[in-house]
C-alpha cells in the first residue's frame, strides 16, 4: 500500500503535482491495480481478439462480392452470411466475457482504494481536519473514485484495443491498396496534433471542475447539517442563493469542458470522414477502370468505417483518462498528507518529521507565580513549559498557550477556568494527542506521552468535548467506544448511571435504541450526558472533560455533579469550568489567562486573592457562590 512516503519527496510533490503528465500521474493507481492485473491483461487481450474478429468481416464481404455474389451463387451467399453471423456473434461474446472479466476485481479496486482513503482520514491529525473542507474529502471519496474505475474499466483497455484494432485496420487497408490507405491516413497528423493540444487544455478544466464539485458537496453537506440553524434565522434563500451561485460555476465549467470536447470531436469526427469520401470517389474510380476488384473496394471501404468508432472514441476516452489523472491526483494529495506520528519507541526513521521537541531548556521551565512545581518525574498529570500555536498560524503570532506549567497530583481533580477563547479547549486536547506541542511536555505519570504508543495513551486517557458527538449507532454502541472491546452491559449500566444517563434505557429499545446522525433526536444536554458516560465507561486512569456540563438544566447538572463527584475521586482530572457549581467539584481551581496559568488554588482562596477569578466567578448565571462553597466545604469535609 502506497501509504508511507519518504518525508523529503513529499514537500516537492505540492509544486511539482502540477506539471506532471497524465501517465506519470495514473502510474500511481499501479499498487491497486496489480493484484487485479492478471484479469485485466486477459480482458483487454479477449478486447483486442473481438476487435480483430469484427476486422474479419470486411474480408467475408469481399470474398462474397468477388466470389458467390459475382457468381450469382446462391448457396455460396448463404454460407457468406452464415460466417458473418458466426463472426458477429463471436465478437458479441468476446465483449461480453471481457466485461465479465473486469467487473468484479475493478469493483474490488474501487472498495479497496476506499477503504484506504478512509482509513488514512482516521488517522490524519486533527490539523488536517481543520484545514481541509469536508466536502472536498467526500467527493474524493465518491466521485474521484468513480471516476478512476470508470477509467480502468473503460479507457484504459479501450485506448490499447483501439490503438491496435486501428493499426492492424490501416494495415490490411493498405494491403488491400497503397493509394486508397494512404488517402485514409492523410488525416492522421492533424488529429494527432490536436489530440496533444486538447490533452492539456482538458487537464486544467477537468481538476477546476472535480474541485468545484467538492465545494458544491461542502455547501450540501453543511446546509444539511446547519438546517435547523438556516431554517431558524430564515437564511433558505441566501443559502440556496449562494448554492446556485456555486453550482452556476460549476456548469460554465462543464460548459467549457463540453467545448473543448466538442472541438476535438469535430476535428476526429470529421477529418477521416472527408478522407472515407475522397477514398470512395478515387475508389469508384479506380473500379470503373477495372483497376480494383469491387470485393475489394468494399472490403476496403467497410474496414474504414469499422475503425470509425476506435477513432471517434479516441475523444472521449482521452477525456475520460484526463479526468482520471485528475482523480489520481486529489486522491493522492489526501494519501500523501503525513498520518499522525508513530510513537518514539516505534519507527521514528522519518526524521524531517516536525515531532515536538522535548525538553525545553530549563530556563523556560522556571516556576510561575502559583502553578504547580516543575520538578520532573511527578506522578498524576504534569504539564511542563507547554507552549502551544495552531500550525496553519503564522510563525511569528503570539502563541495561544506559553510557559503553561501545571501539576495535577495523583486522584486530584482540577478546574481549569478562564475567558472564552483563552485556550481552555486547546489545553485540553492537547492531553490526548490531537494536536502536537508546539514546545514542552506532558506527562502522565511521568511518562512522557510523546513516548507512549496512541493506542496506550488514549487507553489512559478519556475526553468528553464541549460538543458532545454522537455516532449513527445504539445507544450502547455510541457509549461503549470509550470502553475496551470485552466491555459488557454490567459497564454499560455503570457508565450510564454516573452520567445521570438512565434515560436511556426508558428510550424505546432501551440502550439499543439508534440514535440518529449526530444524535439529532436527543436535546442538548441528553447528548453531554451520553458523551460523559462514554468518557468513564472505560474507566480511565486521567479524564479530560471540557464543559462538560454546559447544557445541562440546573436539576439534571446537580445530579451529574453528584454522581461526577464519584467518579473524579477515582481519576485524575482536568476539567475545564464556566460555573461555581463545577468547579466545587475539583479539589483545585487553575486560572488560564494570556497563555499562562496565572494562578493555582482552592475556589475560596482564588476568590479572595485573584480579582480576574472573582469577576470571571460572578459574572456566571448562577449568582450564589457563597451557598454553593459551603455545599462544597461540607462535601470536603
Ligand atoms: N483549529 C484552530 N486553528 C487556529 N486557531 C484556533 C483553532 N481552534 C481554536 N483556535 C483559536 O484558539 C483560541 C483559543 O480557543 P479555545 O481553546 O477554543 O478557547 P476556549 O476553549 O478557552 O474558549 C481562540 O482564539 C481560537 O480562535
Ligand atoms: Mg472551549
């Protein structure tokens, strides 16, 4: 599988991609094509007989001309006809089995080239997902992939059968007679020339046009998804507006593609035709002189127009394969794109690779204000000098996260508050791996989590986001991915209770009940609360929770507090906070503020201390701090 690349080529191919020929471009689809090769060789083998046995018959036609038709012998123009049939019907079969040949393996090619593209989009870092539009991964998912086994079904043999049906055509059409095929080839030059000329013009229109098709899927699938939101602020006519905008583009570039199409066709069509006529008239010429059989001019004359479809459909199957290459070429700018990194342990031989640095110089790992000590090898969950900048940010942007030092201890929980956009869902997803550091470490109990596989590290840890998710699967299925594959109901019924999430099984099939894309059919805060039984249902040893109870109403957040608080003494945890009423559930509170942890401590103390806490605490809705802390004065106690 042509997954793994060297690091160096890959930086070149971006620019080089563009002056690269169709061949050179399809050569890539060899790795997928191989296990597939020995059909598709045999295919276009049966192809190339069928396509010579259809150039038999001009030479039945001139025997019977000459031969029985001359004669007037009746007999002899049955048995002409009886070879015809016999020809005619072998050449039907022939093509028929040709296609039996290829469809089923092409179809596998097809499965199999999908199943790698969706597989290389999992493990795509989170930074190519936020760069690259959705709807353009979609169409090269479906319609790029079409288009490449429409290509290997169709124009690939066709252009070999073609090529040598009209060379073997023009050879016996000029053994039939010099000066007649020679008049037929007189157009040969010319639509070579223009073929060369159409190839690459075509190119550019056929990528412009796959690339719109992927805006046009971008806009379909996020009006699907926003339908409430377009409906609710009554924005179907801009947003339809914007859609025939787009889709308008798209037409005047297919348009332009029917154009240059047409433009070739006509030079193909036409030129061998005026030739097919001027060999005609020196033809009834030359028979009238009695210097050509007349068996021989049909003959002659029926080869022409049987390589009249090879030569046509030289047009389109050059088209076809254009757009093919272009196929390629979106296919491989995804494939091409770096997965994830592997683990230290693991093959690092692709150095170039921009793996965090670890280690910061200690000068950057000096202790700030409040935060948590810095001395390595500390148990629980230690960020050391983290600094952090989204890669498609600029390099000399301010970071979002700098000299992040903070140590969570072994079983305590920590509350990260802070404004909004102040880096709270960065920091947090920074844990699992979703994005690399810019600089500095993580560690989890002081491991290293640039050392440990993914696999191990996303075992430790668990994350509910803000945006709770759920999967087009059951209820069960949507809250077991957070477990290990032996989990059973027994987890299932645990999970759900800690969550509050007992809803579930009042639903109609209980915790089999599917729950639609995105969980549509349940409200806001049913969701979170899936999302949060999801994140304890394997039993992690650190838990990340990023608001994760921001749309739940006061009763149901009570109860999932209570029923958090368990679980948190159990974990280790980082959970990112908007209200007192969470943050009472921490052991300690840190301040995020200006890319910095600007202060680490108890609700009470940072709410005397940190003028900043205290304004960010009171402005929440609920507007009871003082009620709340002795709640939770009473719970530690
Ligand atoms: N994928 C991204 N690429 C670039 N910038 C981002 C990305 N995600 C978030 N940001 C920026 O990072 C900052 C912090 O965002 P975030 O961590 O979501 O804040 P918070 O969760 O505290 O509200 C914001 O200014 C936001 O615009
Ligand atoms: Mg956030």
């Amino acid at each position: 599988m042509p997954t793994t690349r060297a690091t160096a080529e890959e930086a070149d191919q971006e620019t080089e991609i563009k002056d690269r020929s169709a061949v050179r471009t399809l050569l890539r689809l060899w790795p997928y094509v191989r296990p597939v090769r020995a059909r598709l060789f045999t295919a276009a083998f049966v192809a190339i007989i069928a396509s010579c046995v259809g150039l038999v018959i001009p030479l039945v036609l001139k025997w019977m001309v000459d031969g029985p038709v001359a004669d007037r012998d009746l007999a002899g123009v049955w048995l002409g006809a009886l070879y015809l049939l016999l020809l005619g019907l072998t050449e039907a079969l022939l093509f028929g089995l040709r296609r039996w040949l290829i469809a089923r393996p092409l179809a596998g090619v097809e499965a199999s080239m999908r199943a790698d593209l969706y597989r290389h989009l999992q493990r795509l870092p989170v930074a190519f997902h936020d760069r690259w539009a959705s709807g353009q991964l979609l169409s090269r998912g479906t319609t790029d992939l079409m288009l490449l086994r429409m290509f290997l079904a169709f124009p690939l043999t066709f252009l070999l059968v073609n090529a040598v049906t009209i060379l073997v055509g023009v050879i016996i059409m000029l053994g039939q007679d010099w000066t007649l095929g020679l008049i037929i080839l007189g157009p040969a030059v010319p639509v070579v020339v223009t073929c060369v000329v159409f190839e690459k013009k075509y190119a550019a229109v056929a990528r412009l046009a796959q690339d719109q098709v992927g805006d046009l899927t971008t806009v379909v699938e996020e009006s699907v998804l926003g339908i409430r939101i377009i409906k609710g602020f009554g924005r179907h006519r801009s947003q339809a507006r914007a859609f025939r905008e787009l889709s308008r583009t798209l037409r005047g570039t297919e348009l332009r593609k029917a154009r240059l199409l047409s433009t070739i066709w006509g030079v193909i069509v036409t030129l061998p035709e005026l030739a097919i006529g001027a060999a005609l008239i020196v033809g009834v010429v030359q028979v009238a002189d009695g210097e050509l059989s007349a068996g021989t001019l049909v003959a002659f004359l029926s080869t022409a127009l049987a390589l009249r479809w090879p030569v046509d459909s030289i047009g389109f199957l050059l088209a076809m394969s254009q757009e093919a290459a272009t196929a390629t070429e979106r296919y491989f700018e995804v494939m091409d794109a770096k997965p994830e990194t592997a683990p230290a342990a693991g093959s690092r031989a692709a150095g170039a690779a921009p793996v965090p640095q670890r280690a910061a110089p200690p000068s950057e790992q000096r202790p700030h204000a409040a935060a948590g000590s810095s001395t390595e090898q500390l148990g629980g969950l230690q960020f050391l000098g983290v600094r952090f900048r989204y890669p498609d940010a600029p390099a000399d942007t301010t970071p979002i996260l700098d000299h992040i030092d903070l140590h969570i201890r072994p079983g305590e929980s920590m509350a990260l508050v802070g404004a909004t956009g102040s880096g709270k869902t960065t920091l947090t997803a920074l844990v699992p791996r979703l994005h690399e550091l810019t600089s500095g470490r993580i560690t989890l109990d002081g491991e290293d989590i640039t050392e440990m596989s993914r696999e191990e590290l996303r075992a430790k840890v668990s994350v509910a986001f803000e945006e709770p998710t759920l999967f087009s699967a059951t209820v069960g299925e949507n809250v077991l991915m957070g477990a290990r594959p032996d989990a059973d109901t027994p987890d299932l019924d645990r999970a759900l209770a800690i969550a509050q999430a007992d809803f579930a099984h009042a639903l109609p099939q209980g915790t089999a009940t599917q729950v639609g894309e995105q969980g549509l059919s349940l409200s806001g805060g049913q969701r979170q609360r899936l999302a949060l039984a999801r994140a304890v249902v394997g039993r992690p040893r650190f838990l990340v929770l990023d608001d994760p109870l921001s749309a739940l109403d006061v009763h149901t957040e009570a109860a999932v507090e209570a029923a958090l608080r368990r679980v948190l003494a159990e974990t280790t945890a980082l959970i990112v906070a908007h209200r007192p009423s969470t943050v009472l559930l921490a052991d300690r509170v840190a301040l995020l503020s200006g890319g910095r942890i600007a202060a680490v401590g108890t609700h009470h103390e940072l709410l005397r201390t940190n003028a900043e806490y205290a304004h960010l605490m009171s402005g929440t809705e609920e507007s009871e701090p003082t009620k709340e802390s002795e709640q939770a004065e009473e719970v530690a106690r």
